[in-house]
C-alpha cells in the first residue's frame, strides 16, 4: 500500500504535465538541509559502563581537549563506520 505522498509522486511521474519547480535551487538546498537534520539527530541513550572505564574515559578524553562524552560518541561512530581500527604493536 502506497502513503498519499508516495501516490503524489506516481501521479506526478507518470503526468504528461510535469510542473516546473519554482526557485529550484533554493529547493534543493531545504531539501539538503531536511535529510542532514534527519540523519545528523542526535538521540540520549542510557548504558550502563564500569566506573573504571569512565574513569580512563575521562582521563584519554582530557589529554585530547574534549569532553568524555564527546569521546565515547567519537569511538562509537567510527566503529560503526568502520574507521575504528585496531593498533597491532
């Protein structure tokens, strides 16, 4: 089942008479703006972590000039992404 604007966007496809859009790149850019504060929201989420792993988190975040948070958020992404890599000494 298709959601009314998905119907919109057939109609509109399969028209004879596409519409023109007005002030297309100032249309472009809402619509870029639109998708970044969809995929760049942040969401809280509560975990519960060893209080020692806090603390070393604090420490490493200290010696890099940025909150702890900001550097669990950081390890998190690029593991994710897969830009966390492991040190082999």
């Amino acid at each position: 089942m298709y959601t009314k604007e998905e119907l919109e966007i057939v109609d509109y496809i399969e028209s004879k008479q596409p519409e023109s859009v007005v002030n297309v790149n100032q249309k472009i850019e809402h619509l870029k703006l639109a998708v970044t504060k969809k995929y760049n929201k942040r969401k809280a989420i509560n975990i519960k972590v060893l209080e020692s792993d806090i603390e070393r988190f604090k420490v490493k975040a200290l010696s890099e000039g940025m909150p702890y948070q900001t550097l669990i958020n950081s390890i998190l992404h690029k593991y994710i992404t897969g830009q966390l890599v492991e040190k082999h000494l």
